[in-house]
C-alpha cells in the first residue's frame, strides 16, 4: 500500500459510528454516489483498529456467492492476524468451518457465528447488491428473494452480538428491495447516517492535500472555484483535479471546468446516471433544472409526477421543501447533475448558456438562495459590525434581472416587502458595498419596499469595507454584513449542508 490517502473530515460520523459500535447497535449509512461512504467505512475499520477495536471491511461488490462473501471475509480477517488481533488458529478454525458446503445462507451464518467470537462490527459497504445477488440464489429465491435475505440478517443480528454497519446509496434501494420500510431489517438498523457534501473548508482542505500528492500548485482563488465548482463532492473533486495543471487562474479553471460537462468526463458521468433513471423520473428532473420548483406546478404539467416526486427525495436526488399546506417546492440535491442538465437541450427545453447555469444553479449564491428559501422559522444571525439581525422566513426568494441590473436574491417577507441581498464568496471590498446599495435602489425603483439591504460574503469582508459600511449605517442605511461562520448557520437551519 503505498499509495498517500487523503482523508478530510468527517470527524461527526466517526464519532457516531463509534458510539455505535460500543452500544452493540447497527447502522446504515446513505448517501447519494461519490459521497465518501466507502472512504468513511475504510478510514473508520483503520482508525477503530489503532484502537484495537475489531471489525472487518466488506465490499458487497466484489461478492456473487457465498465463497465470495466468505472469501472477502478472510482477507480482512488475515489482516487482523497480522495485527495480532485473533490468533492464527481462529484463522484455521474458519477455514474448517468453510470446506462445508457453501450456500449463501451457510456463508452468512458463519459471518455472523464467527464474527461475533472474534469482532466488534462487521461492515457490509453496498449491502443491497448482496441482498439482491443472494436473493437470486438458493435457498432465497424461492423464498421471497431480497427480502427473504433481509429477514435472515436480522435473524443472525438478533442471535449474535455484533454491530452491523451497513452502507447503501438510498434507502430506497433498500427499500424497493423489502418492498416495505416496516421490513425488519429497517426496524433493526435503528441508526441512520446521510453523508452529506463536504463544507466548503473541508472541500478546499481536500483539494490542497490532493493537489500536494499530484505535485500541482494554484492559487488560493483558483483552489475555492474549484471548491465552488465541485460543491462538496469528493468524487467531483478527484474527477476534476484530473483536469487540472499549475497556474490556472480561476477563470481557466472554470472553463476547464465547463469543457468537461459539455464533452468530458463529467458529461459521461451525468449522462450514464442520467440514463439510469425512468421516464417520468427523466421528464420531472429535467422540469426541476428549469427552476420549475413548486410541486402543483409539476403535478399538473407531468401526469404521474406525484409519485415520481416522492421516488426521488427517497432515493435522495430532490429535497421537499415545505412552504406550508399547500405549497411545497422542490430542488435537485446535486448541483453538479442540476447544471448538467442546465447544459442540455431535451425535449422542450432549450440548453442555458453557462453564464446563466452559473447564476441560477450553481455556486455559492444560489446555495444561500435555497437556504434562505428552506428556513421555515426566523433566524438571528451576527453582522460583521457587531449586531444581531432576525431574518426569514421568506415567501419567496428569486434572483432579479432587468435591464436595470441584476439582484442576487429578493427575499419576500411579504407581496411587498422584501430583503435585497447580494451574494459573494471572496473577500468583500468597498465595492461591494457600493453594488449593494445600488441593488437597494433597483429593488426600490421597482415598486418594493425594501425593509433592509444584505451583503454576504463568504470570505469575510476588507477593513475598508467594514469602515464604509459602517459610515453608511450611521447615516441611517439599514444595511447588514454576514460572513461565512454565520452563513453556515443558515444553512444548516434550513436543513441544506453546504457550505
Ligand atoms: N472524507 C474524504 N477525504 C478524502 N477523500 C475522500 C473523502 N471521501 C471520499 N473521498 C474520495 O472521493 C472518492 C469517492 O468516495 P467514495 O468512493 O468513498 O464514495 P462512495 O460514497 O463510496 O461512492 P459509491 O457510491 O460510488 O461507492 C474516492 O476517491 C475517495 O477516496
Ligand atoms: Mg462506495
């Protein structure tokens, strides 16, 4: 193994599956593809056996029978033996137990027999290609398949004191193979974890190490577009730097960037997850990348879309967002798949160019956009000058293009009064100031009632800046700056996890 692994964060999970482990419970983790389930389970199975705590890593992929599963099983026992873990002979005594016939359900008793004499946890990264290659096979098939599967680990997870850490890209993988989520193994694996999108620190943290290992330096501008541009998921990140030489500035590398979704890697990416979903799933996809968000909106244009909405927040790749009764909106979780599809001419939707892919569904600001969209309660945050300011929720929240300018986001707290924000991830200048004021008064020469003015700024804001604003508020402006740390509040109020 001499390959340099990075690894970055996820500090929460490991905590959680720890606890997990020492409470003898079990766990699921779920999160969409590229996420980082497999380098979490990993790096989870190493930092747990620096602690001598025991459990073998399992990847459900690589299995078609039972000798496979029990195969894999034994590679991660030798390297418990290696570390003095179990002892040799425990070794033998499972290659005894072995050489008996080898059905799927023998391989799984023996798993979880042995397992629980000699391990803390076992971790079955996929599970749902297991239970559904096994449920093909005897003597599952005839009863009941998959699920016939399911039942039995819970069966052996009832019989054998060990933790189960078990990881899928949805429930709703699992679910469509149980049928029902009243299935017992749901009822068992009591803890869920959804991995989400790396922040935007840990992102550029990534990015660095991995830039360290391939030997290419940029700067730190060029370092957060990319973090901008990959919104937090490993894959993405990886995928990209691929593409990536020293010294691009950060317009090369956005330009690289959207090379890549029109004809590169990313465009056989999308295209292939793409192609994986139904129709109907194709068709309200495509709607939601148009920005038509509003639930009976869709439900009206595409029949069949009701239920088609419900399949895709639990297989994880639209989020609901509950306005009130009768109003929800909903928006595609993976920015990177939305602006792909942005990019696209289907059916009757026309490609947007990628200026316009940039400010409606991408980056920064539209992830504040849909925070503040999300936040169903107030909130009071910290200005940068040192007040407290109580925001949303919010009726409505939408960017603003006119021939007069364009307005980051207009958040409705009424029909007519709104916040004017303006939305940045560098460092803010006085400049930026100015342009905020300026956006106060398009705002108002529209007929709205501006209630307060809003500079974001992800990367915190100049000492000129801060002194500008200042002046200006004492004048009476009533403006506000918001930075990253409080930005992150928000975020994580409305439910979303970036930045
Ligand atoms: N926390 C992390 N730190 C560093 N690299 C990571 C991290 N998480 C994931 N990666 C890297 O990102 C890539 C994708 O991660 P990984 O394969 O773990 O995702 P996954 O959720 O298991 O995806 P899949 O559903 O395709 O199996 C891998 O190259 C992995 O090493
Ligand atoms: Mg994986």
């Amino acid at each position: 193994m001499g390959e340099i692994m990075v690894f970055v964060n996820r500090e929460e999970e490991i905590k959680e599956l720890e606890q997990v482990v020492s409470s003898r419970d079990n766990a699921f983790i779920i999160s969409l593809r590229g996420y980082g389930k497999t380098a979490l389970l990993k790096e989870f199975n190493r930092r747990m056996s620096q602690k001598r705590v025991k459990g073998v890593y399992i990847n459900c992929l690589r299995i078609y029978s039972g000798s496979d599963l029990l195969e894999l099983f034994g590679e991660g026992l030798k390297k418990l033996v290696e570390l003095g873990f179990i002892k040799y002979e425990d070794l033998k005594d499972l290659e005894l137990r072995k050489s008996s016939i080898e059905t799927t359900k023998y391989a799984l008793e023996l798993l979880f027999e042995f397992g629980s004499e000699h391990l803390n946890f076992i971790i079955l990264d996929e599970i749902s290609t297991l239970l559904s290659r096994f449920g093909l096979k005897k003597p599952y098939r005839g009863l009941g398949g998959s699920k016939a599967v399911m039942e039995h680990i819970k069966g052996l997870l009832d019989t054998y004191d060990i933790t189960l850490i078990a990881s899928d890209t949805s429930l709703n993988s699992l679910f469509s193979l149980a049928r029902d989520y009243s299935a017992p193994l749901f009822k068992e694996m009591r803890r869920v974890l959804f991995l989400s999108p790396l922040s935007m620190t840990h992102s550029i943290e990534l990015i660095r190490e991995e830039l360290k290992v391939r030997g290419v330096s940029l700067s730190e501008d060029s370092i957060a577009r990319i973090a901008e541009l990959t919104y937090g998921v490993p894959q993405y990140i990886k995928m990209f730097l691929g593409l990536v030489r020293s010294g691009m500035t950060p317009e090369e590398v956005e330009e690289a960037f959207y090379q890549d979704m029109r004809s590169g890697s990313f465009n056989a990416y999308f295209k292939l997850l793409f192609e994986k979903f139904s129709s109907t799933e194709q068709e309200v996809l495509v709607f939601l990348s148009r920005k038509i968000s509003r639930g009976s909106e869709i439900i009206r244009r595409i029949p069949g879309a009701y239920t088609i909405l419900d399949i895709l927040c639990r297989k994880g790749i639209v989020r609901k967002i509950v306005k009130s009764e009768r109003e929800s909106h909903y928006l595609i979780t993976d920015k990177l798949l939305e602006a792909w599809l942005q990019l696209q001419d289907i059916g009757q939707f026309k490609k947007i160019s990628e200026r316009r892919v940039k400010l409606l569904s991408f980056g920064f600001e539209s992830i504040v956009r849909e925070a503040l969209l999300g936040l169903n309660r107030s909130i009071e945050l910290d200005d940068s000058l040192g007040r407290k300011i109580v925001i949303a929720p919010y009726r409505k929240v939408t960017r603003y293009e006119s021939a007069l300018g364009e307005i980051d986001a207009l958040a409705y707290l009424s029909k007519n009064a709104v916040d004017v924000y303006e939305i940045t991830i560098e460092k803010a200048d006085t400049e930026k100031v100015k342009q905020l004021m300026s956006k106060i008064a398009i705002a108002e020469s529209t007929g709205l009632s501006v209630e307060r003015g809003i500079l974001i700024a992800y990367q915190g804001f100049k000492k000129e800046a801060l002194k500008f604003a200042e002046s200006l508020v004492k004048a009476g402006s009533k403006i506000y700056l918001i930075e990253g740390s409080e930005v992150k509040k928000l975020v994580k109020e409305s439910g979303m996890r970036m930045p």
